[in-house]
C-alpha cells in the first residue's frame, strides 16, 4: 500500500467516495441516501454600506446542515443588526436548501454567544483546549 496526499480531490477519487457511499448509507443511516443531498454547498455574504464591506459571513450547507464558518463584522459597525441581518439572510438560504439544522464553533468566553443565544441558538457542546489552545464551544439551533 502506498499513501499519496493530493492538492485536492481527483475525479478519481470523487468516483471512489461515491462508490463506496453506496454501502456506507444503509449501514449508517439505514436507507441508501441520495447522493446530491451529501454536497457540499458554499455560502457568501457581505454586508456592504456606502461601497464598504461592513460585514461578512462565511458556511456551507452538507447533510442539512449549515455549518458558519465565519462572522466579522467591522469593529465600528457591531451592535448595529448587522451581524444579525447577515444570519437571518444565512438561515433563510439554509432552508431553501432544506437544512433541518445549524451550528457554529465561538470562543466560550466570547462576547458573540450572547449574540447567538439572542437568535436562538444554543450550546451544544465544549472544546477545552480547541483552536490556540483556548476553550470553544458548540452553538446549534434547529431550523
């Protein structure tokens, strides 16, 4: 046997996942699954004010779930519905998408998890010692 790291996914190798998912979705879900509802789906948004970005956000939609990358709000503009515009624009496009769920991983001692809980979501879950060796956690919310 021999290990080979690629720069990215061949068509090859694409051929291979789908191959072999067919026998891994009815052992694990106990159904065969349709394979287009296991792409992933990438989400971009900006919030832009007098030609200035203000705000960005960042997730893709895989299985029905959207995960968030990513939300920056410009430091002057936070506290302002930002933030908040760009995840009711999120969280409407993940239900276009049929996405029964979303998640995000925030500081656990950050500012942003009351923004989150405001909006519905909840902690999930802890990861002591995660990203920089500091403690994150997991916010989710049904959609």
């Amino acid at each position: 046997m021999k290990i080979i790291r690629l720069a990215r996914e061949t068509k090859s190798s694409i051929k291979f996942k789908r191959k072999e998912w067919e026998f891994i979705h009815p052992e694990h879900y106990g159904v065969k699954m349709d394979w287009n509802y296991w792409d992933r789906e990438e989400l971009i948004l900006k919030a832009v004010e007098k030609g200035k970005i203000i705000g960005v956000l960042v997730g893709d939609t895989l299985a029905g779930i959207l995960d968030v990358g990513e939300l920056i709000i410009d430091h002057t503009k936070r506290e302002n519905g930002v933030g908040k515009k760009l995840m009711q624009e999120a969280l409407s496009w993940a239900k276009g998408k049929k996405a029964h769920r979303t998640y995000l991983i925030t500081g656990k001692n950050w500012k942003a998890i009351g923004f989150y809980k405001s909006l519905g979501f909840k902690i999930t879950a802890e990861l002591p010692n995660y990203y920089s060796k500091n403690d994150f956690v997991i916010m989710t919310k049904p959609l």
